[in-house]
C-alpha cells in the first residue's frame, strides 16, 4: 500500500506522477504506451509478510501488447513477465517448453454473460433462467484451458471469497455445485417463455478465449430456440460497448476480478440501480438489473460489515443468492491465473504443461460457373481442362452433400458444440476434448482417419470434416455470387458507356477510374467494417449483416473496374466494326444492334472472365473472413475456419491445413480451366491458332 501527502489532489492528475510512501514510485506514465516504476526514496521498511526475495530497481511496464505477442517477447527473453491470461491455443507449447516459468495462483473473478432483463429477448425471466439451465459450464471450463485454469460457478460471489456460500439452482442435481447442464428443463423454460424464434446477437471481443466463449453460447441461444449470432468487436472498445445501453446489447461474454476482498466489489458494483448511467460508456451494470429490495439488502450488508465482518458475510450470502435466483445473467466459472515469467526470474517454480483449448473453425457453401455451350467439343478435347472441371464438380459435389455426410457418415451436428461428448475408437471410448497428461487444459481429438472426426476436432468440439464440407457452401456461394455481381454490372456499364458515347461514357469512364485508384483489399475492407457493423439498407430492403449478400455484393463490387474497362473498349471496338456500320445505314434500330451485334459479341470475353474472377474472388472472401469482416458466426466460410484453425497450429494444424488445401485445390482448378475456356472462347486465341 501507498500513503499519499496531505496536498496530493483528488481529481485524475494525467501523466503527472503523485510522490507516495509504497516501495515503488511511478516515474513516468503514458496511457497509450505504458509507465516506469522506480524504487521509492520515500519509502522505509517492508513488513514481514510482505518483504518478497527480490526488490528490484526498475520496472517497465508496456500497455497495449497483445496477448499473442506479450507471450512470445517472454519466450524470447524481450519481457520478464506476461501479466495477462495467456492465449489458449498456446498453453501447450508453454506446459511443455517453459513448465519452470509458469506460475498459477487463485483468482478472485468471474466470466460471465451479462443478459439485458430491459429488452427482449432476455427482459422474460424464463428465457434467462433457460439459458443458465443450458449452459454447460464444463464446456466453458475446456474452452478457457481445463480444470487447473478454472472451476465451474453458478455464483456471482467466487468460491472461497468472503460472503460465498456455496448454491447452484442451474444443474441437474441442484445444490452447492455444478454438475450438469438440465437442457430438458431449459427447453421447458423456453416454451413457457414464449421466446423461441427470437433473433439474439451474442457480444464479445477479439481477446483470447473470448470469441470461443462467444461462439459457444451462440451455440447453446440457437439449441434452446433463439436464432443467434455473433458479434466479435475488438477488446479495445467491446467492454465500453457492452456498457452502454444506446447499444442495446442483448448478451455479451465479460469477465470481472475483485479490486479489493469485498463482496460489494461484485455485488455491489455490478447488480445495484447505482451503476446504471443510461447512455453513458460506464454504465457498468452491463444487464440493467435494477431491485430496491436488492439494493435494500446491499446496503445493510455493507453497513452491518462496519461492525461485526461475519454477520455481514451471512447477508453478503443472502445477497448472492438473490442475485443467482434474479439470473440477470449467466456465471461460467471462476478463472484462475497463470503467470509466465521470463527465465532470470528464478522465484516462480511453479510446474506442469499445459493444453490447450481453443477457438474453433465453420462452414460454408458454393456453386460453379458452368462451362458455355459454344466451345464445349474443344474443352473436352483439353485433358487438363476436362480434369480441372472434375476436381471441380467433385468439390461442389462434397460440399453439396454436407448434410448426408454429417448425418449418416461423421454422426455429429457440426454446428453443435460438443466440449463432454466422446467416441468409440479402435474398441475404446475417446473424449473428445483430451485432458492433458503433462499440464493444464484440454487439447481437441486429433484426426482419427475413420469415420468420425476424420480430420479432428476443433476447440468446441465439433467434426472439422462435417464443417469443412459445410464451410465450402458458403465460400462457393460467395465467390460465384460475387462473379455473377461482378460480371453483370461490368457488362452492363461497359456496354452503356462504349455504345452510349459522350458525355455518358466520359462519366463512368471517370467513375470505374475512381474505383481502379482505390487498392481492392483496402476498399473491400473498408465497406466490409462498415457493412458488418450496420448491415445494408436500401429503401425497403434491408439486409442484415450476418446475410452472406454483404460480403458477396462487397467483393463483386470492388472488382467490376476490372472487367468493366475491357468490355467497354471492347464495345469502343465494335461501335465501329464493318457490321454494326452497316445496320445503322440499313436503319437498323439501335436498340437491336446492341441485343443483336453488340452483346453476343462480349458474351465470350465475359465467359473468360468467369472462371479467373471466380478463383480471385474465392481468395478474397477468404482473405475478408480471415480478417473477421466476411462471413459472420455461426455460418462460416473456408476463411473463418482457417482464422480459427491459426489458434490450434501447435496442437491440431489439420484445422487450419484443410480449409487452406481446399482453397489451393479449388483456385488451381479454376485458373486451368480458365485459360482453357481462354482458349476455346477467346477470338484472338483463335486467330493466334489459326495463324499458325
């Protein structure tokens, strides 16, 4: 502890640091980059619990280092401590390379899901009380890195905290702990509450295990009945966002740790009417509870706690119990936590691997652009093109029969997360999330090979083979929708500008020119932030921005420049061609030129644009997906499934490694078969041949 001088001001003095008597002093501070703590000449004597094995001279701390990084700089000897939760997906490298420089501690917090009891859906106690019956809290456990890292909770009050008294309603065997998830007496609650159908958006942050956490409750809202989404927003603004009720967040993933050993730290600060502040980033009462009997019970506990500590723990317990049984949210477990310290610092000895649990891949859909009918004697005679077009039509064919696969072949639904479920193998029942044997955590089922889990599992414990199959519906929807988008405006401004002329070819020639200067990921990821955030609404139609119509129309969009140019100079070319000369002095109607000479003559170079913009806008939408700004949970596409397959590179790369072979094959067949319809359609193809 610090004593301040009688002088020191009581309102935020900025970056100016405040002398005090603490052991160390704060010599600089910066928000967005970090501060510097030096010893204390002020300072005078440690006391005898809390004189540690080393003082050292200087500490520096850096702000705003990502988890991912934070770790990586300690291995590489860059810090000597990493102060956040370490990343899931790295828990088994650390156990198993740096056991000696991991140290694990009690933590006095909570993860949680905050449910709006203002707004609908979650304004319906039932609804509330059906997603805690449902929730499976030893699937969150997994997901945050097993039972060493966590414990089950159903409280807010964190076990072995003053004023806890062990109670959990939420089970299937109600009592003082957790068992099991009643899914039976969740569905009942749902009926009775009338909520099924209702569209819910589930909140929460890029960091960590966060976006896991997110998309399994997704998965739990979508099990009971709601139609559920969810939102990733970064950890920089997610908290703040969550906080204020202009936003209408209906449920979000947050966590919360004591200050200081007080159970109004959470009770207090988190449930009562005085930490609501409508409209405002700090209204920190994120599920709007407000109950004067609640509050009236709050304050005699904190006012008995003055006087006599342990009658006040008995009706801090009371207190605890109203707030479970009002469930304005949905506890997961209390964390614990893990130190990695850098090897100079020898006073962390703290032992064992770890595993890990991570986050987890989705599917998607497709369809091809078909071959025309003109030149087709000439691609059949083309043995790379009739092969290309085999992988093809193999892969639409998988993807097409996702659902067969999933239901009669993996027998699992690959949408459902299953983090307690396993498998017969080789005669032997297998978990499927895998305790580990040297350290913390949980590791996924690796490929099995066989029938179920072909590929593996991912961190939610779902067949990544099913979701790889449902994630190229996706993907090809987008990508041949986008194509579709692409070629159809492009031929349609091509076309109006080269035969129109004038004043309006000088227009969207000047237009299409504005779009060429934009870079295209730079443009598609711009419209992409905006869109997924908003959706799209025009006039009476509007489009929600998990709808894969924003992704397909962004990427369609930004590439029309490209194909719009050569049909227009095309079309230039053919206004003065011999045969279009000669109808107009025959008086011919304009009109029937261009449906009778111009627009079978652009026909061709649209069907060689088709296969080339198919393969680049496949890369695209993954890129975009990849950069969670395409395909939104719970649909997903071959690009999501490789963002959550990166988590899962030290234990499970075939997460990763499928998606990215399925989009090497399917590009590489698509670039073949274009230049073979290159070649079959292409006229100066032709004449090259013909020349020879």
């Amino acid at each position: 502890g610090s004593i301040l001088p009688a002088d020191a001001p009581a309102h935020d003095v900025g970056t100016v640091p405040i002398p005090g008597t603490g052991a160390y002093m704060i010599t600089r501070y910066d928000p967005q980059k970090g501060m510097v703590l030096k010893r204390n000449p002020y300072f005078k004597q440690w006391s005898a619990a809390a004189q540690p094995d080393g003082y050292v001279d200087k500490i520096q701390y850096t702000f705003n280092v990502t988890d991912e990084n934070g770790i990586t700089a300690v291995e590489n000897g860059e810090y000597d401590f990493e102060y956040d939760p370490a990343p899931a997906d790295r828990l088994a490298e650390m156990g198993t390379r740096y056991g000696s420089q991991i140290h694990v501690e009690p933590l006095f917090g909570i993860y949680y899901a905050p449910m709006n009891v203002n707004i609908a859906p979650f304004n319906n106690k039932d609804a509330r009380l059906a997603v805690n019956y449902a929730l499976n809290r030893a699937s969150t456990v997994n997901i945050y890195g097993g039972r060493r890292l966590a414990v089950p909770n159903c409280q807010t009050l964190p076990p072995g905290f003053p004023g806890d008294e062990p109670y959990c309603p939420y089970t299937q065997n109600p009592g003082t702990k957790w068992t099991a998830p009643d899914m039976a007496k969740a569905k009942a609650l749902m009926q009775k509450s009338g909520e099924i159908g209702q569209s819910v958006t589930v909140v929460a942050s890029d960091r960590g295990v966060d976006p896991a956490l997110g998309t399994y409750l997704t998965s739990v809202l979508n099990e009971l009945g709601f139609k559920a989404t969810t939102h990733i927003l970064s950890a920089n603004i997610q908290f703040n966002y969550i906080q204020n009720t202009k936003n209408n967040v209906q449920i979000s993933v947050s966590d919360w740790y004591d200050d200081y050993p007080a159970a109004s730290d959470f009770l207090k600060v988190l449930l009562t009417c005085g930490a609501i502040h409508p409209g405002s980033d700090n209204s920190i009462n994120i599920s709007g509870y407000c109950n004067k009997d609640f509050d009236a019970k709050v304050a005699q506990a904190e006012q008995v706690a003055i006087t006599d500590p342990a009658a006040a723990d008995k009706l801090w317990a009371q207190v605890d119990k109203m707030a479970t049984d009002a469930a304005p949210w949905a506890v997961m477990f209390t964390p614990r936590q893990l130190d990695f310290v850098s090897r100079r610092l020898g006073n962390y000895t703290y032992l064992s691997g770890v595993t890990p649990a991570v986050a987890a891949p989705v599917p998607e859909r497709r369809r091809p652009a078909g071959p025309w009918a003109e030149g087709f004697a000439k691609l059949k005679r083309d043995r790379l093109a009739v092969a290309s077009l085999a992988v093809l039509v193999l892969i639409v064919l998988a993807c097409a029969a996702a659902p067969l696969y999933a239901h009669y072949v993996a027998g699992s639904d690959p949408f459902q997360s299953n983090l307690s479920g396993s498998i017969t193998l080789h005669g032997q029942a297998v978990d499927i999330m895998q305790s580990a044997t040297t350290g913390f955590g949980v590791t996924p089922i690796g490929p099995t090979w066989g029938a179920q889990y072909m590929l593996g599992a991912d961190s939610q414990g779902r067949d990544v083979a099913a979701r790889l199959l449902y994630g190229g519906q996706n993907s090809l929807i987008i990508a041949g929708g986008a194509t579709v988008i692409c070629l159809f405006f492009a031929a349609l401004i091509g076309v109006v500008a080269g035969f129109s002329g004038g004043i309006v070819d000088t227009v969207l020639a000047r237009a299409l020119d504005v779009l060429w200067a934009f870079p295209v990921y730079l443009l598609a990821i711009s419209l992409s932030a905006v869109l997924i955030s908003h959706g799209l609404q025009l006039g009476p139609i509007n489009i929600p921005s998990n709808s894969l119509l924003i992704p397909m129309a962004i990427i369609g969009i930004v590439y029309v420049p490209y194909v719009a140019r050569p049909i227009r100079g095309q079309v230039l070319s053919l206004a003065q061609s011999d045969f279009v000369l000669a109808a107009r002095c025959l008086g011919v109607r304009r009109g029937r030129i261009l449906v009778r000479d111009i627009v079978p003559n652009i026909t061709t170079t649209l069907i060689v644009f088709a296969p080339l913009m198919m393969a680049l806008n496949l890369l695209t939408e993954a890129a975009l997906s990849f950069l969670s700004i395409g395909v939104q949970p719970p649909a997903a596409s071959w690009g999501t499934i490789i963002l959550d397959g990166e988590g899962l590179l030290y234990t499970r790369p075939m997460v990763a490694i499928a998606p990215g072979i399925a989009i090497m094959i399917t590009v590489v067949a698509l670039n073949f078969l274009g230049d073979a319809v290159r070649e079959a359609f292409d006229p100066r193809a032709k004449l090259r041949q013909t020349g020879k």
